[in-house]
C-alpha cells in the first residue's frame, strides 16, 4: 500500500470488531464486509494512528505460533489489498 491507514471497527457500531489497514474507509468497509460480517447501518470506522495501531496490536490476545505484533503490523501495512488486521475473537 502506498498510504496506509488504520481503521477501527469498533463494538458500538459493529457487529464484530476489527482492526483494518486499507488506503480508504470506503476500502476498510469492502474488506470488513468480505473477511468480517455485513454492515448493517451507515455507520463509519474510526481512522486510528499507526502508534495506536501497533499497541492494540501488542496488546492483543492470539494464539500460539503467530507472528510477533512487529512482523503481523510490516506484513499488513506492505500489501497491496486491504489486510484485517485484528478481528473478533468469536469469529476464529
């Protein structure tokens, strides 16, 4: 991505929570609606700053055998296409 941003998918307007990296909010929605579930109102995802990003990353829980969050964060902000890079823990 030439210009990354960090969008925010948060319980209070979504279903399910996520942390998206895309170029837009209108290609953090498409990416949220294709990995994460429907979007069911108007509502917007909340544009965060890469320093906010990588601590809800650190602080994230995961699984065994998952990147460190430095690696997980450079994988997603060097793609190409949106990257979800945090999702609801119900849904894995």
């Amino acid at each position: 991505m030439k210009n990354p941003k960090f969008y925010e998918f948060d319980l209070n307007d979504f279903a399910y929570y996520a942390l998206i990296v895309a170029e837009t909010a209108t290609d953090a929605k498409a990416a949220y609606e294709k990995e994460v579930s429907n979007i069911e109102n108007d509502a917007e995802p909340k544009k965060i700053t890469a320093a906010e990003a990588k601590e809800k990353l650190a602080h994230a829980d995961s699984d065994d055998g998952q990147p460190e969050p430095e690696q997980q964060y450079e994988y997603a902000v060097t793609r190409t296409k949106p990257y979800v890079l945090l999702i609801d823990g119900t849904l894995i």
